[in-house]
C-alpha cells in the first residue's frame, strides 16, 4: 500500500501572516505537526511507501522531513503550477497512482485520529471511501451520497431530485486498489489535457463513481475526531475541539 499525500497548494483562505505563509501541513497541533501525524499513523499502519506532492513553498516541506528524518524516506513530486487545482496535483503524482497496489490519497491539511485512519486501511485490497453523517450543513463540505450501498454523488452541492438514502461529508481519504488508481490517474491525465487543470480532483473521484466500473466499500467514520484546516476559525476549532480529542501518537525510531 502507497500514500499519496496532496500538499500543494497555497491555503490562501487562511489568510496567513504577510512573510510567515507555510504550507498549511507544517501547521502543529499539540507537538507535531498535521505532517507528522500523517506519517505516525501512515507507519502504524505498515505503509512506508509515502508521495508528498507539493508545489507552494515546497522548501519548506522538504526541510520539515529532514529535520525529523524520517525512515524511510518520504519521496517528493513537486507540483510547479500549483495555483491550479488539485486534479493537477494527482496527475503530477500518475506514477505513483499506477505502480501498482493499492494506494491511498489524501489531503494533507487535516487533523484526524486514528479511529478516522485506522478503517481507511483495514483489510485487503479494495476500494473504500469515508463518510462522515454529522456534518454541518453548507456549500463547504463535499458530500458524499449513498443508495443501497452504492456511491451516487461526491460534490459540494448536491443535485436537486437527487434519489438516495445515506448523504455525509467525505473525510477527503480514498484508498484505490490497483486497477482503479491506474483508472483515476487516466481520468485526472484527460482532465489535464482538456483543458480542465483547475478542478479539484474529487470532481475526477466523482467521474469514477460514477462510472460504477469499480465496487466501493463505505466506512462510516461518524464521531470519530476531525477537521480539515481551510479557515482560520479552522486552526482554532482543531486546538480547542479537536485536539483534546486524539489519542497520543505511537511513538517511532524515525
């Protein structure tokens, strides 16, 4: 299993400091950052095999994986036209999406717990997707629509007479088997050539669902601890809510 992990872009939402912007997954919460947690819990999961796509201050995250020396060595794709959107990123990384195994892709910017991670990695290969039922309502969280087990919706807004009976916000973790991610990384190449490189790469995961060529299991991850860091209000309600929340990180050799 291989983790590719989206950290390219500028989190211009989040408004930082005039001279002090860094990539939003060098944010620390507690004594590591939402980087570190990543590759905790990556490792309790006997996933070695980490792709850090980066493209905004990539420097930056290169110097954070040096300065904890990570073992083994996390590889790096930069992304340089990351202002665009992050179906860019994910083609950036095609070799890593077709290597073969299952791969897992993640947003980079958010703090979880492991009872989030841990049935994202559960199991043999598979395709499976997270949903979370307790979410605030609105136009930010992408939704994730579900009918008799079957994913038939992963937007932010939702289709008028859309039929289904299950609806939540995607936690933004996937995990693909081989055949599928090599599918993904063909969908995410066509977007590019199409003149489509600013979407977000859930639009591509959407076209996938629904072209039904693949089964997804649906791990259902309602209350278990997590956000995604978009906003400032964002990093506080992660210190204040969140954090209190997550159990300790296992601790590593490096």
């Amino acid at each position: 299993m291989r983790a590719i992990i989206l950290a390219a872009g500028m989190g211009l939402r989040l408004v930082q400091p005039e001279g002090q912007q860094k990539p939003k997954c060098l944010l620390k919460f507690g004594d590591a950052s939402l980087l570190e947690r990543h590759l905790h819990y990556l490792k309790g999961a006997g996933v070695d095999e980490v792709v850090f796509v980066t493209g905004f201050k990539s420097e930056q995250i290169a110097a954070e994986l040096d300065s904890i020396d990570w073992k083994p060595a996390c590889e790096i794709v930069v992304n340089d036209e990351f202002t665009l959107g992050s179906v860019l990123s994910v083609h950036t990384a095609r070799d890593a999406m077709t290597r073969g195994g299952d791969v897992l892709l993640m947003d980079a910017d958010v703090l979880y717990d492991e009872r989030i991670f841990d049935p994202l990695v559960a199991g043999e290969s598979v395709n499976r997707l997270l949903i979370d039922r307790d979410f605030e309502a609105g136009d930010e969280p992408v939704k994730l629509c579900i009918e008799n087990g079957v994913p038939v919706e992963l937007r932010k807004q939702v289709a008028a007479g859309l039929t289904y009976d299950t609806i939540g916000e995607s936690v933004g973790f996937f995990r693909f088997d081989q055949q599928t991610a090599t599918r993904l990384a063909e969908i995410c190449a066509d977007y590019v050539a199409t003149g489509r490189a600013k979407m977000p790469h859930e639009e591509a995961v959407r076209d996938l669902l629904q072209e039904q060529s693949a089964k997804f299991d649906i791990a259902d991850v309602t209350g278990a601890p997590w956000i995604e860091i978009d906003f400032q209000n964002d990093v506080t309600r992660a210190a204040d809510e969140v954090l209190p929340q997550l159990q300790p990180l296992r601790q590593f050799a490096g």
